[in-house]
C-alpha cells in the first residue's frame, strides 16, 4: 500500500517511468531551443496626488492598476516612449507595455529554463521588480543566473548582475532593481536557470517551465520584494501584492525521455 501510495505522489509531481541520469552545466553556445511561449501585456496604473521630478513619479497612490493581454500586433504598433497622460484634475494615467519570453533550452543531458521580459517603454516607477520560474518538483535548479540589460539614450549599454536569489523546490527568482537614470531607452530581465533531475531512479517524460514578473508599481525595498513563493501557477506575495502589478504567468512544456 505504501509503495502505492509514493507511486501516485510521484505522478502528480511530474509523470516519469523507471531509469536514472546526471545533468552538468554547459556552455550557453552548447545549447539549443526546443520550447518557447511569448505574452504581451498593457499595463494601466492611475495614480493619483502626483508630483513628477524628472520624470519619476513620487508620493504616489495607486487607484487602481491593471494589466491586460494584447496582442503582438498592438504591441508592435505602441511607440517606444513614456505614455502618461492627465486624469483629472490631479491625477495622471500611465501605461506599460512589455513582452514576457519563457523557453526551455537543451544539450544532450542538460537542460536549461529562461524567462525574459522586455519593456516596450520605460515604467516611471523603478524600485525593486520581481522575476521568477516556477516548475515540477522531479527537477531543480541548480544554477540561478539573472541580468539587466538596459541602454540609454545617448546610445551607451550596460548589464546589472545584482540581485537576490531565491531557489525552492518548486521554482527560483530574483529580485532585482530596475535602473534609476531618467534617460534609459531600454530595459530586459532576464533569468536563467541550469536544471538537473530531482528525483533518482526515474526517467522524467514531462517539463513545464512557468514564468512570471511583478513590476513594482510603489518603492519597495528588496527585503520586502523579497516575501514571495514560487509555483507552477506562477509567484504569489507574501503581504505585499498592492505594491506590484498584476502580470499574468506564461508557460512552456516539453514531452522528454531524461
């Protein structure tokens, strides 16, 4: 009965059938595309008692956000610029558009997931953002790597490699600061995660990488980004959801014999 029992717990975490194998980092050139899924999404925050210095919005209150998905059509039409607009007598509308990139990567033993998000304009709020990938418990990660890649207006690129690591059993994150200076003309997140087997004697025939990003929509500091869980329905705050918007997950699977 109790051998049953494990049994059927196993297949609920991941489906698998008998054997074992190991998983070693490799190089990134090493690896190929196998799986990928993109969204695109409009983020609407109205927000109101505004006072802007160089573009940044401060003492803000959120009324309301909310973020919908597009199409890539309507996200390749939206200019790249800051789209704020008056609301009222006090109150202005701002709105976000960005692109988010889940994929599964292979080499022969290895696999590798990456979540990538790309800001089609640049949000007026930037504090402490959060991007994760949550996935069954038969693998884990065992490398977590995030970037920011951004560039200015006057044409200079840089990469940001700070952040604060987060690896469970059923996902990794990072959190991370989007960059300050006023002329930045692009922004993209990306994290990746080297992923080895979780389980002994099986072969898993099934991978599912979730991936998901809240954007801070209030200053927020790291320790506070930082209370948040990690699963294959994407992450969930820990007592801190009014601070960020509402980005739906974005989601890739593989059928596999590992």
């Amino acid at each position: 009965m109790k051998r049953k029992m494990l049994v059927l717990i196993l297949f609920l975490i991941c489906p698998f059938i008998a054997n074992a194998s190991n998983n070693e980092s490799l190089n990134e050139e090493e690896y190929k595309l196998i799986s990928s899924n993109e969204k695109y999404f409009k983020t609407t925050n109205v927000i109101s008692n505004v006072s802007t210095f160089n573009n940044e919005i401060n003492d803000n209150k959120i009324i309301l956000s909310y973020t919908t998905e597009i199409t890539k059509e309507e996200y390749n039409s939206v200019e790249n610029k800051d789209e704020i607009q008056p609301y009222g007598s006090s109150n202005i509308v701002e709105t976000n558009y960005k692109k988010l990139t889940v994929s599964i990567l292979e080499n022969g033993s290895a696999y590798r997931y990456r979540a990538v998000l790309n800001w089609k304009n640049i949000p007026s709020v930037r504090s402490s953002d959060i991007i994760t990938i949550g996935f069954y418990q038969s693998v884990k990660a065992v490398n977590v790597n995030y970037q920011t890649d951004y560039c200015l207006t006057t044409g200079v690129c840089s990469t940001l490699k700070d952040f604060v690591r987060k690896n469970t059993s059923t996902g990794a994150g990072a959190v991370f600061q989007l960059p300050s200076a006023s002329n930045v003309s692009s922004i993209k997140n990306t994290l990746t995660l080297d992923i080895a087997k979780n389980v002994s004697d099986a072969t898993i025939i099934e991978q599912l990488a979730v991936a998901d990003y809240a954007h801070a929509i209030k200053k927020i500091s790291s320790t506070d980004a930082n209370k948040y869980t990690i699963g294959i329905s994407g992450l969930t705050h820990q007592g801190t959801s009014s601070y960020f918007d509402t980005t739906p997950s974005v989601s890739t699977s593989i059928k596999c014999n590992w």
